[in-house]
C-alpha cells in the first residue's frame, strides 16, 4: 500500500467518527420517547435536523450521524422550552424530524 493510500484511509476514518454538533444548555435534560410515552405530554412543535452523512465520496458512520440528528433535535427542543423528543421518521440521507413536547 502506498503512503498516499494509508493516510487517505486514516483520515476518512478519523472524519468519518467525528462528532459536529455541540450541545446547547438545557439540552442534556431532553429525554427521547416513543408516542405512547409522550400522550400526557404537551405537543410544541416540530424540528427537522440534518448533518452531513456523507463527506465527498465517503460515507460517515451511521450511529455518529444518528447521534447528531438526536444532538440537533435536543438543542432545539430546549430552545422550544421542551424536555421531550418524539422521532416521526427514522433518520434518511442525514435527515430526520422530530415532535417536541413538553412534559411534566
């Protein structure tokens, strides 16, 4: 293998784990649910979150890009003044939605 080949495979290894989003305060505190769980629960809105799944030709790994959606999803439902977050959909190319609520 050359050189070339060795650092190309290193850094997209590297990029492909890392994490882009920063947590905002309060966003620690939002917890996830399922919809049975957030029926006593206010409904506030909902949030459509996207981060890069892919980084030119390579395919960043799908549990980071998850983790990041989820991350997103979180700060805006502390800015929304919610505590709870429903996924609609399963995460898609980068993208997912999700319900926040309010519960007590």
């Amino acid at each position: 293998m050359s050189i070339k080949t060795i650092y190309t495979l290193g850094l997209t290894a590297l990029v492909s784990a890392c994490a882009w989003v920063d947590s905002k305060p309060g966003s620690e505190q939002v917890v996830m649910l399922d919809r049975f769980q957030a029926e006593s629960c206010q409904r506030l809105g909902t949030t459509s979150t996207q981060t890069k799944d892919k980084l030119w030709l390579y395919e960043r790994d799908q549990q980071t890009v998850r983790n990041e959606l989820v991350a997103l999803a979180r700060n805006e439902a502390a800015a929304m003044g919610g505590n709870a977050l429903v996924p609609e959909q399963e995460a898609t190319d980068g993208q997912q939605q999700f319900i926040i609520y309010r519960c007590p």
